[in-house]
C-alpha cells in the first residue's frame, strides 16, 4: 500500500473517537473533502464486508469533484481492486465495502434512502443547504446496522447558504475539538476546523491569492474563507454595507405627516412570501426622533409566512389568505395595500384565475410590477442605500427592529461563489428580495416624476 502524507488536521481528525460525530468546518482548501475521503478508506479496511458508507453532496457537479479525489486516493491504494461503478456511483472495495455517492438536492430525492442502512455517513459541503431539514430527514429515514454503530460526519466552509444554522448548531457550542452534545440528534459531536494554511499539499500562497482575488471587495467574506471565522456571522454579501448601528431604527407607533408610504412584496407558498411597508421621508424627524435626509426609505413593518422555527420554509397560504394578512397590516397603520411586486406575480398562470397579481387586487391589494431589471443592478442600489443610511445629507436605507424576518435573513445572506455580485439565490433571499424591489420602486418612480416634469 502506499504512503499517504496527511496533513496536521487529518491527522487529528482521524484520531477523534468513533462514538463521537463530528463537523469538519473551516476556511476553503484545508483538505476537508481529502479528509473524508481518509475516513472511508480507514472505516472500509477496519469493517471489511460490514462498512456501508454514504456520502452526500447537493449537486451531481459536486459529486464529481469528489468521484475524482477518491479515484486518486482509493486508485493509489488499491490500483483495479476497487472497482468503481460510475453508472450507480458506487464503489465496491476488496474487503466487501461500499461507498456510494448521492445527491441530495430537495425531499424528492429522500425516497431513495429510505430504510438505508449506513455505518458512515458523510455530508459534504453541508453549508449549501439553507436549513438542515433535509439533512435531518436523512438521518432519520436510515438506520444502522444490527450490531454496529453508525457515525455521521459534516464539512462545510463559512459564508454559505447555511451559515447561520451550521453556525448556531455546530461552531458555538463548545472550542475546537471538544465534544459536545447536539441537540437535534443527541449525539456527541466534535467541531473539526482547517485552513488552507495548515495544508502543505497546495501551493497556499497562489490560493491565497485567488481567494483574495475571489473577494477583493468583501473583506468578511475574505475572512472566514482564509480564517474560517464563522464569527463572521454572514453570508457576507452586506457585510460591509449593513450595520445594525446605522440601519436599524426604534420601532414606529405612526407615519408622520408627509411621508408617503407603499408596500413591497416577494411571493411564495411553499417558500416563504414578504411584505415591508416603505415609508419614504420628506426631509425630516421620524417618529423616534431621527432625522432621515429627503429620499431615505424606512421599512417600518414587516408580514412574513413561514413555519415557526424554519425561516425558510413557507406556511402554503394561498393569495386571499396572504392578501387578507396584507390588508390587515395596512389598516393598522392607516394606509392604502398597494406597492410593488415581483415582475414574475404579473404573469398569468393558466389556471384560469389570472396572474397572482390579479388575485391579489380581487383581494384588495394593489400590486405594480417592481420592474427589477437585473438582480445585480438591484442589488447595487439596495446596498447603495444601505451604505449611506446615517449620513446628514444623502438618503439612505433603514429597516425598524421589529422587522425580526429581515434581521433574521438578511445580515446573513452569502454571494453566489459563481457571481460575486449577485446574492446566492438558494439562500433564504425572500426579504432581501423585498427590501430590492421596494428600493428600485423609488427610483423607476423618480425617474418617472423627472420626466413628467420635463
């Protein structure tokens, strides 16, 4: 067999107890997924025929990345006499053990793991999932085998779409590699961290370099992928534009005189649906005292569906039911249900009832559409606002604290790793989306003004 040089992390990552699950989270290029890889190999050779591993990736085009890392280790280690099936992504070691590659993407994939038996289960890039529903559905859909204990086992790196809740169950628990029990599972669990620089298998100075490269305007984000700091506590893509100092605002009791208001609204069912009622200043004091430059957007309250303790998943309220919350919200305070809404409400749905926008003014809300143009336009304008709220003399954006699902949401939404200027759109992004279209209503409505006057 040949040598294989492990690194200081999976060196003492391989020595933690078999009784004891484990996160391997940290900084990108620490050599997590060649970690897990080890495992499977020591678990397949310690087991024999008994080993029944599982591991799983979101997407087919991560599955790859890893069939590639283990047909170089398990290739180097057993050159033909592991057998690889590409076709059920299946491999089939001399001993009699299995690993399979799956993809777990939403809950029609967990039909296929019904009833399972796994002794190893390895999760990998754990932090592309938003929530850990689906991931805890798995665990609970397959069983060990009689007279073994089963292992779970997490990686993921900070800065992803599940950030926050991998953040709040894993990280803070208890210091680095001091077990602890998980409360979900009520197993023991020991968070694992790595970075790039304890990897001396890479050139760390060239990926230095790209992760630099990759975050040259986002120092957060820069942070937890060289750190691995999940203290960052963001998906980053506000980190350097939303301050809860400078953005959140007392709680309203009334709009002042003056100030002209309208709602703004992303729509779902089985995902969540947001409604902010904007409030759009004069020049002037506030209600709390505050004093918001002519122009500035205040998001003074705030309708959201969504289950209680799962922030991304959507009660299943059909329109007349989100409708009558809507009016609801605005009766209280003493203004009209009409705003903007996602372009995508306004087109008919073929069921014969029109477009949800449609629906919603049968209801009696008045939707426009928020003519969003490009995401990434949106953004800049959003994080524009942002940006400026606190400052005497330039609008700026801010959000009332007891908008709980914007500050819930959005302080932690990550960029999308293939376009840096865009919010990665499988993270919960409902509020975010919200807060984007009432802030390009104000401009297109501007712009519009302008041109009358002309």
């Amino acid at each position: 067999m040949n040598q294989i040089e492990l690194t200081p992390f999976q060196h003492k990552f391989l020595l933690l107890p078999e009784e004891v699950d484990a996160f391997a989270g940290g900084g990108r290029g620490g050599g997590k997924s060649y970690g897990l890889a080890l495992l499977a190999l020591r678990h397949a050779e310690q087991y024999r025929e008994r080993a029944r591993m599982l591991f799983v990736r979101r997407s087919y085009a991560g599955l790859r990345d890893f069939e590639l890392l283990t047909r170089e280790l398990f290739g180097a280690v057993y050159g033909t006499a592991a057998r690889y099936n590409a076709g059920e992504h299946v491999w089939k070691f001399p001993g009699g053990a299995t690993l399979e590659l799956a993809q777990l993407e939403d809950h029609g994939d967990l039909a296929k793991f019904q009833g399972r038996s796994a002794t190893l289960t390895m999760i990998d890039e754990a932090g592309q999932y938003p929530d850990p529903a689906l991931l805890d559905m798995l665990r609970a859909n397959m069983r060990g085998p009689k007279g073994m204990p089963t292992r779970t086992i997490l990686g993921a790196n900070p800065g992803g779409p599940g950030h926050q809740w991998i953040a709040q169950r894993y990280v803070f628990k208890a210091a680095p590699w001091t077990p602890f029990r998980e409360e979900k599972s009520g197993r023991l669990f020991v968070y694992a961290p790595s970075t790039f620089e304890g990897n001396p298998h890479i050139d760390r100075d060239a990926y230095r370099a790209q992760l630099q490269a990759a975050c040259a305007d986002d120092p957060e984000l820069l942070r937890a992928w060289v750190d691995g700091d999940w203290s960052v506590a963001r998906g980053a893509f506000f980190a350097s534009v939303l301050e809860e100092k400078r953005n959140a605002c007392d709680p309203w009791e009334s709009i002042p005189e003056g100030w002209s208001t309208y709602i703004s609204h992303d729509w779902g069912s089985a995902a969540p649906s947001c409604t902010f009622l904007f409030a759009e200043s004069p020049g002037g004091e506030g209600p709390d005292g505050r004093y918001y430059p002519r122009g500035s957007l205040v998001i003074v309250d705030e309708f959201a569906t969504h289950k209680p303790g799962n922030l991304s998943a959507g009660l299943g309220w059909v329109v007349p039911t989100v409708a009558h919350e809507i009016v609801a919200m605005c009766a209280r305070w003493g203004v009209s249900a009409a705003g903007c809404a996602d372009d995508a409400c306004f087109a008919r749905t073929g069921s014969g009832a029109g477009s949800i926008a449609e629906e919603f003014r049968r209801a009696g809300v008045r939707f426009e559409p928020a003519k969003k143009s490009d995401r990434a336009t949106g953004w800049l304008v959003l994080r524009r606002l942002m940006a400026d709220a606190g400052k005497p003399d330039v609008p700026g954006l801010y959000i009332a604290r007891n908008c709980t699902f914007f500050w819930q949401t959005v302080p932690v939404l990550p960029r999308d790793p293939r376009r840096p200027e865009d919010v990665d759109s499988s993270a919960n992004d409902h509020a975010a989306d919200a807060a984007r279209y009432g802030c390009l209503r104000m401009r297109w409505a501007r712009e519009i003004n302008m041109k009358m006057a002309i």
